[in-house]
C-alpha cells in the first residue's frame, strides 16, 4: 500500500506533496531536515493522506495535486472536497 501525503509547515507557511509506502518513516525525514526541500523548517505536520494501492497510482495522484498549483486547490484536497475521478 502507498500514500500520498501533503505535509504543512507553518513557519513557512508552505505545503509540501509526496507519496510514500512508509508515511511515518518520511515524515520523520522531512522533520530531521534531510531532505532538500523540506530542510527549512522542522515544523512540518501531516495535513493529508490518501492511500492506493500501488505507487504508480501514488505517482499520479501526487502530480495531479502538484498539477493544481494554487493553494485553494491543495486546502480542498485537504478538505476532502477534490475527490474527482480522472486526469
């Protein structure tokens, strides 16, 4: 099982989007800064997770949330409120 996840960092104020089979285990990561975007800030919490079955559905889903690039599309998702099927 994979996840798609969306993390928050309010020193920030930025989202971060990622998909993962180990959710746990990357945001442990992205808090102890090693990896390059996320190194910024320690702060970062789980506002979203989504799970699919496979990582190629994981890929998709990540980039089409990436795809949406505003930040009212991101907080929907976050919501629950963009669950639509397709591209």
């Amino acid at each position: 099982m994979f996840h798609v996840y969306i993390l928050y960092s309010p020193s920030l104020d930025r989202f971060y989007i990622g998909q993962t089979n180990d959710v746990a285990r990357r945001i442990f990561f992205h808090r102890a800064g090693r990896e390059t975007y996320t190194r910024r800030a320690e702060d970062w919490a789980l506002v979203f997770s989504k799970a699919v079955g496979t990582r190629g559905e994981a890929l998709l889903l990540e980039q089409r949330i990436k795809r949406s690039k505003s930040r009212k599309s991101i907080q929907r998702w976050i919501q629950g409120g963009d669950q639509r099927v397709g591209p």
